[in-house]
C-alpha cells in the first residue's frame, strides 16, 4: 500500500529520542507513514528501537526532536480519551494487580466507549464475546487471568484490544509464547482484519518470515536507524538482512499457493562456513 498523505494513519518525521544517560539514541532520524488499513511490521535485532518506537507513536514518549501524527494531528494533542476510543494497544507484557476473569479482563477494552454510568450496553457484550471467540479463549472466559499460561494471557490481551472494536491495533510482539496453531490464527486475524474491515494494524515482531508473510510493508530498524522500508520483497534482500542482523542468511521465496506465495523467506544458515 501507499503512504500516501491523504490517507496515512501515522506520520513520523525525522523522529530521534535518547534515554537520559545513554550513550548513543536509541532512535535517530526515523521517518515512514503508515496507510489507513494497511497492516505495518516493525521488525530489527534486539535492541534496535522497536518497542521505543511504538511508545512514541502512542504518546508515552515524546521525541526529542521530530514529529509523530496520527489522523493528520500530532498525538499531543489528542483527547487521551478519545485517542483510546482509535486505537487498540496489546503489549509484550502487563502485569495483573487484581484478581479478574478474562471476560472482565477483555470486557476493559470497552471502557473507553461507555457512558457516565459506565453501564455495558447489548452492543458492548457482543463486542466482548465476539473477541472472546476470535481470539479463541472463549472456554477460558471464566478462568482468572492469573491461572493462564503465557500463550493464553497473550490471546486475551489481543481479544481485550479487539473488543473495543478500534480503527487501529498497535502491537509489541503479539504472538510471544504461542505455539504455532495459536501464532498463525493470529497473524491471519491480523490480516483479516486489514484487508477485510480496513483495520490499520502496527505490530513488532521477531518473527520476520510470518511478517513477510503477512505485512504489506515492513520498518526494517537497526541501531536505533531505519535500515530498510518498503513492501517485503526490498527489504529483506540477503544483503541487507546480513548487514542488519550480522549473521549469514539465504532469502528463499514461500512456497504455498496462497496468496502470500512467493514472499520472501529468510533461512539462517550456519554460523560456520565449512557448513553452508
């Protein structure tokens, strides 16, 4: 998809931020956009700003220098309320303070959309039970949070964001912890839901083959500094991922019929040469 002004979602300029006494930024000159239902990948080695990145773009962080906009206005000056009406966020990690069910649990992400008496309404409940069954936690919907394996906590964080029925999800490594049932339903809801309901969807992933996969565009970060940016197949050329990821790869193309055929796949190859 284009990153065409008139229907980007978010619009990052120039973009740098540095923690206070680190050595170096750990962003640094970093522009892309990202088109209204497109779904966006960041992905990079550890450490290479991905996750500092998505806080900036959700207003957590503000840059040092650069712009970040979303609906065309900065994300400063968005109602925080009204911000999280748009956008669904599903983290890497939450820790839970109180003792909640996982339908109470996924039935927060309607919060935003409730009135002063904050009563849930026929609609809400559909919403609720609908994410339940998308994300296939139905059957844990009475189980405390506390007692789900990772996996599981991940999939109702994923149904919590999709329960507010958002026009954009942002999120930090969705799949960690599930198996790989669990991981492609995922990444194929994630693509239902851009293609199918025009749902703009920003996620990080180590996964780069799914990505390639899935993406309609990846944000390849490395240092701190945009790599790479563009449709799947010209970024992740052999070159490139070698230089990013300081290993030896071969970059093959998917096999299926699909149509995801022919994405590019990357295969680490061995770290000895005797053996490649």
């Amino acid at each position: 998809m284009s990153g065409d002004r008139a229907t980007s979602v978010f619009a990052v300029r120039h973009v740098r931020f540095r923690y206070p006494g680190a050595g170096r930024p750990a962003l640094d000159g970093v522009s892309f956009e990202v088109a209204q239902g497109a779904l966006y990948s960041l992905i990079g080695p550890n450490g290479s700003g991905k996750s500092t990145l998505l806080r900036i773009l959700l207003g957590s962080l503000r840059p040092d220098q650069g712009s970040v906009a979303y609906a065309g206005k900065s994300v400063t000056q968005w109602n925080r309320r009204a911000f999280a009406r748009q956008i669904g966020v599903v983290p890497q990690s939450e820790e839970m303070t109180f003792p909640l069910t996982v339908r109470e649990m996924v039935a927060m992400g309607r919060y935003p959309h409730l009135g002063i008496l904050g009563r849930m309404s026929v609609e809400d409940r559909e919403s609720v039970e609908d994410a339940l069954r998308r994300c296939d936690v139905t059957e844990l919907a009475d189980r405390l949070m506390s007692q789900l394996s990772g996996g599981e906590r991940q999939r109702a964080l994923i149904a919590r964001a999709l329960a507010q029925r958002p026009s954009t999800l942002v999120l930090d490594e969705p799949t960690v912890s599930l198996d790989i049932r669990h991981e492609m339903e995922i990444f194929e809801l994630l693509a239902e839901l851009s293609k199918d309901d025009g749902v703009t969807v920003v996620l990080v992933t180590h996964h780069i083959n799914l990505a390639a996969r899935y993406a309609d565009r990846l944000l390849l970060l490395a240092g701190g500094s945009v790599a790479a940016e563009g449709p799947p197949e010209d970024v992740l050329s052999r070159e490139t991922v070698e230089r990013v990821y300081e290993w030896p790869v071969m970059v093959d193309r998917h096999p299926g019929s699909g149509w995801d055929a022919d994405a590019p796949q990357v295969i680490p190859l061995s770290g000895d040469p005797r053996q490649q």
